[in-house]
C-alpha cells in the first residue's frame, strides 16, 4: 500500500533520540514564550512528505497567512517520510529545528523533555477550547506539564472484510463480528473451513491493539509499562491460538501495513484495518474484492476507536514567537482543516467540525459512508500509542509477542519481558 495512508496517520517513525543538551533554532539561543507581541518577522514551516500530493494546498496557506499578517514571511520546505525523525533529532541537536514543525506525538516527547517544544498551554492557551479534547491532550507528555503541538489531522478507519471469503466458510457476511469473542471464534471457523489457506488476520497485537483490548497500558504515573497484565495475557494467548491454527497469517510476524494489504487485496486474508483511503485503491486494484467488500466498526473493549493525531509544535527557540504560534495556529484552525479534510481522506482535530454535513449526511457511497462512520467515532476517540512509546519499545514489543507465537516462551513470559524492556528504555530516555 503507498505511504500516503502511513504518512498521513504517522503510525510509524524511526526512533528519534536528542541529546538532552540539544539546543534550538539557528540563532542559538533562547526564545521568548510570550506569543501575544506583534505578528512579524521570517519564519520557517516544515512538513513531513506533503509536497508531492498537496503543494498548492500549502503555498495558498502561505500566501492567505502573509497577505493576513503582511510584515512575515513564511519559509515552506518538506521533508520526505523516510528518515524524518532523524532529520528532527539532527537538526534539534544541531540548532536548526525549523520554528514551526510537522509532529507526531512520538516525535513531540523527546523534544518537549528537551526543552525545545514551546508550551501552549501557558503561550496559547486561549486556542484551547477550538479543538477537540482528546486531540489537544494528545500532545501531553506524561511527567510533564503542559502541551507541547498544536493538534492537527486526525485519522481512523473501519475493518474491511472479504464478504466472499466468509461466505465460503459458512459464516453470515452480513454480521461480521462485533467483539473480539466473535472475531477468534470466526477466525478459527474460517481457518477450519479453509484447511488453514485462509487466514482471518495479517498482523501481531502492537500496543495499540492491546490499548483496545482493554489493557492497561502504563501505570498512572507514566513511570513504567503495565501491559503484562491478565488481560494483556489473555490477548496474546488469543493470538497464540489463531496462530497455531493458521488463523492469523503464518507470515505476520515479519508483515508490513504494505504486506498486509497486499494479502488482503489477493484474498489471502479475510480482514484488514484500513480507512476511507483505502477503498480507491480496491477499486482500481482488486474490483472484484470491491464489489464484495464489508464494512464493519474496529472492534474495542473499551467503546473508544484508536486515532492517529498529527500534530504542529513551534520550537521554543525561534526569534519569531508571535508569528510561529500564529501560523501553527492558522495552519491547524477550523478553516484550513475543513478545507484540508476535504482534499485527502483525514478529519479535522477542531471542535464543531465534525459536526459538518461533509462528515454527518450519507450519500449512498461506500466512501462516504466510511467518512460518517469515522467521524462519528473520532469525537471521543483515544491514541492508544502511548506518547513515550518509541520505535526500539515497538520492536522490543513486537519481538516478544513473535516468540510467544512461535512456542519460545509463554504468552506471560514473553509480556513480562517486553514490559522490562520497555522500561529499561523508557528510563534512558531521562
């Protein structure tokens, strides 16, 4: 699958690692907190990889926020998806972290924790109640006080199911499971029916999956990992079930989103996550998947979706505060987020806007029908991916589940070892 879907949901970066004397913008020095002065001077904004697909989208908000405040400049660069975390943690440690900056909330720890992420909280405060709740705490850093970006685009999406392929099985393509109960034991039934060829899922659990199992994640402090816990050994004995059974794909462990779908798309697997991006490219690429397709809500333990949050932070540093909050706040208002969501498959952090006719009335299309759907579900929705869960805890993750999978350790064994881990990671982050 092309990395626009990636991109745009930011659900995976490489580790990004600062020095915790790294110092800030080019001048080299400290910048003023206090964004209520005069709106001037030049300014630097980066995204990440938004070039290719949406450059006039991006050089009108330039221009519409320099005609707005006449006495700044705007400097646009875009930096490609691959290596983009690195090129943050180079230029943090070098002192040229642009003043406003393209973020995930993974990327806003570790320049928060070194003092480079500018707090809204006390510099932008009154911009607070624009924004969906759960969007503006998604840039918190547990530990911390504060908020440290600008909530921007939101992601989420349905599982697509092959109507097909449960047909075959025996199973009723019109009540695709609704728990994780029903989603095992038609997994199994599926795998059965099929003499294991077909499997039911593509991927591992990942922390986000455990998120909406209902597991406990980190402690209260924000001080250690907890996902080791009954529940979180319950999931994974889950798995190692489907697993054993062919249920989940033999070649998950090693799978991609790219691999996933890829599976899905030639009918190997029965069910994907995915979201309204995705339906264009069954379309072009597998019709006859597309004219067979189901549609069902992700399925959670908890009544709340997972979301991905893309975030603009402004560098503490800049010469130009007034100006860097005010152009992070243009970018990420009402306005320019409508105008955005409606070019690309993403939903507006803002509060009310989900609330618009574009994301509320149905039109009979399979597209707009994901559209309604999400936007519903992303009013209380939850970044299950902790914010100090970085890309070695994923791996660490991700390594432990496989060896429960493959018989190496015990569901419990294989938890309790990924939480130490983690932890040891967690406290070298400072």
């Amino acid at each position: 699958m092309p990395t626009l879907r990636r991109a745009l949901a930011a659900a995976a970066v490489a580790a990004l690692v600062l020095p915790l004397g790294a110092c800030g913008s080019g001048d080299g020095g400290g910048g003023s907190t206090d964004a209520s002065g005069k709106v001037e001077g030049d300014i630097t904004f980066q995204t990440w990889n938004l070039r290719a697909n949406f450059k006039p989208y991006f050089e009108g908000v330039v221009a519409d926020f320099e005609k707005k405040y006449p006495d700044t400049k705007v400097k646009w660069i875009d930096q490609p998806a691959e290596g983009y975390a690195d090129k943050i943690s180079a230029d943090a440690a070098g002192g040229t972290l642009p003043d406003v900056v393209n973020v995930s909330p993974d990327l806003v720890a570790p320049l928060a924790k070194a003092g480079l992420a500018l707090d809204l909280d006390k510099a932008a405060s009154s911009y607070r109640k624009e924004y969906l709740d759960g969007a503006w705490a998604s840039h918190r850093i547990p530990g911390m006080t504060g908020t440290y970006a600008f909530p921007w685009y939101l992601n989420t999406g349905p599982l697509f199911y092959n109507k097909t392929l449960f047909e075959r099985a025996g199973l009723d393509a019109d009540r695709p499971p609704t728990t994780y109960d029903d989603l095992f034991a038609q997994a199994l039934r599926l795998a059965r029916e099929t003499g294991g060829k077909v499997a039911t899922l593509a991927n591992v659990p990942t922390v986000e999956d455990f998120g909406r199992y209902g597991v406990q994640l980190m402690n209260k402090e924000g001080t250690g990992f907890a996902f080791n816990d009954a529940k979180g050994v319950e999931l994974l004995t889950k798995y190692k079930e489907l697993y054993d059974a062919k249920a989940l794909d033999p070649q998950a462990l090693t799978a991609t989103p790219e691999s996933s779908g890829k599976k899905f798309l030639t009918g190997a697997v029965a069910m994907n996550p995915g979201s309204a991006l995705d339906l264009g490219n069954f379309k072009k690429q597998a019709p006859g998947l597309y004219k067979n397709i189901g549609i069902t809500d992700q399925i959670t333990s908890t009544g709340h979706v997972n979301m991905y949050v893309m975030g603009v932070m402004v560098n503490s540093r800049t010469k130009h505060t007034a100006a860097s909050v005010a152009f992070a706040h243009f970018v990420t208002d009402a306005q320019r987020q409508m105008s955005f969501a409606k070019k690309v498959a993403i939903f507006p952090s803002t509060a009310g806007s989900l609330d618009d006719p574009y994301f509320t009335e149905q039109d009979g299309t399979d597209e707009t029908r994901v559209r309604v759907a999400a936007a519903k579900s992303l009013k209380n929705a939850v970044n299950y991916t902790p914010v100090l869960f970085s890309e070695q805890m994923k791996s660490a993750l991700r390594n432990e589940v496989a060896k429960a999978l493959q018989g190496k350790e015990t569901p419990k064994a294989a938890l309790d070892n990924a939480v130490k881990a983690c932890d040891t990671l967690l406290r070298q982050q400072g």
